[in-house]
C-alpha cells in the first residue's frame, strides 16, 4: 500500500503533535527531579546542592521556550481544529505552569542557601510532610496528563487542599517561633516565604489538572471542581492563608 | 466601489482583531483600578473598600476568559499568520500577565484586611513608594501596548528595578521593626507579603513590556534588556530579594 500525500500529511502532524507532548512530559520530569533536589537541599541544609538546583532553572525555562515556539509553528502552518488544537493549547499553558513550578523551586534552593547562613531553626514538623507532598501531586498531575486520566486530575485539587492546611499550620508555627526569640526572626521569614512557594506549587498543579480535565472533555471543569480548590487555583493567594 | 467576498472576510478579521485588542486593554484599565483603589485600601486602612477590591477581582478573571475564548476562536476560525499570529499570541499572553497582576491586587487587599484588625505598625516608609511605582509601571506598559511604543516598554524593565530596590530596604525595614517588638511580628510578616505581591506585580509588566517588544519587533527582546531585569524577568522571584 502506498499512503496519499494526504495521508503523509496527516502523519507528519500527528508525529508533530506527538513530539509537542513529549516536550512537555519531558519538561514534567526535569522540574520533578528539580523540585525532589530543592526539597532536599532544604531538609539536609546541602547549600552545594541548592546551587545546582538554581543553575538546573535555566534547563526548563529552555524547554518551555522550545514548546512554545514548536506550539506557534503548528498553529501557523497546520492551522489545526478542534482536538488537536486543543492538545496545543493545553500543552502551552501546561508548559507555562510548569515553568512556574520550575521557578518556585528554583526560589526555594535561593531562600535554602540564605536560611543555611543562620543557626539552625527548630524543626518545622509541617515542613517536610507540605514539601513531600507537593512532589506527590505534581508527579500525580502529569501522569494524569500522559494517561488522559480525568479521575486523577480530579484527585489532585483534593490533595492540594492538604497542601493549603499544612501551610496555614506552618504560618502559625513559624510566628511562634519568632514571638519566642527575635534571633529566629530572618531565618523565619525566608521559611514563610519557602512555605509560600511550595503552596503556589501546588496551586499550580491544579491548574495543570484543570487543563487535563479540559483537554481530554473538552470543556472547562467547573461544578465537578470541589470548592476549597476554586478557591485555591483561582486567586493568586488562597483566602485561607490570608487570615492566618 | 463594492468589496469583494475576500474583502469582506479580511475586513472582518481586522475587526475580530480589533475587538480582541480592545479586550486586553479594558482588561488593563479594570485591573489599573483595582491596584489602585487596593494601595488605598491599604494606606488609609480601608477594610470597605479592601472588600470591594476583593470582589472586583471576579470581572478581571472573567475578561480573561473572554480574550482566551477569543483568542483560541479566531485561531481555529482564521488560521492567522505571521502578524496577525503575533496579534493573538500576544493578547492571550498579555491577559494572562494581567489576570496574574489583578490576583496579588486582590491579594493585597485580602491581606490589608487582615493587617486592619491589629494595631496600626509604625509607618513604613518605602511602602506607598513601592505602590505608587507599581501602578506607574503597569499604566506604562500598557500605554506601550497601546501605542506600540517600544522605547516606553524598553523603560519599563529599568523601573522595575527600582521597585526591587525598594523591596529589599522595606523587608529589612519590616524585620527590625518585629525585632523591636515581638507585638509588631503578625503585622509585619503580612506586610512582607503584601509587598512581596507588590514586587511580583512589577515582574509581570516587565513580562509585558517583553511581550509588546516581541509584537512590534517579530522577535524576542534578549540583549537590549538590562540585566537586572533579566534576572527579575526570568525568576520567579529576583535575586536581590532572597539575599535580604
């Protein structure tokens, strides 16, 4: 059998589309293993490995960079419609989320290596449970995006509202430290700032699940969505760490 | 003198066009007056018109959703390309920035509320500078996307640097003040956020400022940048205000 030219065609943008989607799972799995490395820089105050964190930035920018412009060259040439210019559009707004993902972590190995400057605070017990669990539904989230999994991505605004109630407690935590002994004031505080990083992580992996929903039904996903997590992926700062 | 069927369809797509550009920039006015009644609410204390802010912040969101619907319609319908792509590209970017600069506003007046229920801190000095520099910038950048202007846009990033500035004298201003007195630290630590989102503010019409280059230029603004922005641009958080 000999494929049309038309047949070709149709190959080569599904091919194109493929290697879209790749990019981005590519790019899941660089902030990951960057995310994994920042939260351990943290816990094991290992400055030489927030450094690397920092520099490995650059790499996810690059390749959110890399997907954006493969995204526009497919808009413009193959003028693509309904499902698969849906799968560009998600994969352009996924990239940009994870970049921002990216970002915070990169952030958070910056705020290690001035925390490590100090003597060491107490042990903020909420710390590593809200670190641990951030990588979990980031990792959650883009195997949603691999399998098309809606029930998964559904499960991952469930788990960001942990996220939330474990930052709301360490807020508490670390203003008590602070009332306890001014010395503790400036490492606490870049704490706060770490604690706000790693909850906007998560807020940004419900956008990613939000995407997931629309890409694989085709429509936003608004009632399905639990309340707390409207709240959460819709404002830039969640109501509940504001009144704490 | 009658158009053509060609005619026509371009003269409507210009009005599409149009109609899109229009969107982005009543998006920037709404969003030029939330910032500004937030940095009021927050100066004399305002927890009303706080609440007001926080309300408003819901037709910020919903423009948003209008410019992405159009933006994704007009790219399946119209299948633009070279500047007409850029037009589109450049909008659902712009609104994007401008969703995120319309959150930290309402961010700051969810946080001013908060402030509002302790006793007033002493002032702190670089606060309504920082404010006043945030909202001249955004109502630049927007001016450049207007005009097209890419000297003004160019000015944006040098500006913004400015606001860092005053973001890093302010933290430390905010930790000697809870030092003093551990009655201040509750205020304080939300203070930092609220000028934290001030800052982040800033970085998202540098992110404008990009965007309005690319438009007018066809090509991304790399080297005529000044380095201090690239650096705020490109980081979630600048440098120079983790090292405080």
């Amino acid at each position: 059998m000999v494929a049309s030219s038309g047949d070709h065609t149709v190959r080569a943008f599904d091919a194109e589309l493929q290697r879209l989607a790749d990019l981005v799972v590519r790019t899941g799995g660089l902030v990951e293993s960057q995310l994994a490395a920042a939260m351990q820089a943290l816990s094991r105050r290992d400055s030489a490995l927030a450094a690397t964190v920092i520099a490995g930035d650059a790499k996810v920018d690059a390749l959110e960079q890399d997907i954006q412009e493969l995204a526009v060259r497919l808009l413009a040439l193959r003028q693509p419609v309904a499902e698969d210019l849906r799968h560009i559009v998600a994969a352009l707004k996924i990239a940009g989320d994870l970049e921002r993902i990216g970002d915070y972590g990169a952030n958070v190995a910056k705020r290690t290596m001035v925390v490590n400057q100090a003597p060491p605070v107490r042990t903020v017990a909420a710390m590593p449970r809200m670190a641990g669990l951030a990588q979990e539904i980031v990792k959650d989230v883009l195997d949603a995006y691999v399998e098309r999994d809606v029930e998964r991505a559904i499960a991952v605004w469930r788990r960001d509202e942990e996220i939330d109630e474990l930052h709301t407690s360490l807020f508490r935590e670390l203003v008590t430290y602070m009332m306890e002994d001014p010395r503790n004031i400036t490492a606490c505080t870049h704490l706060m700032f770490i604690a706000k990083n790693i909850e906007r992580i998560g807020d940004h992996a419900t956008n990613i699940a939000e995407i997931v929903y629309y890409l694989v039904q085709g429509r936003p996903l608004k009632d399905a969505r639990p309340k707390g997590a409207v709240a959460a992926a819709g404002a830039a700062e969640p109501s509940q760490d504001v009144g704490v």
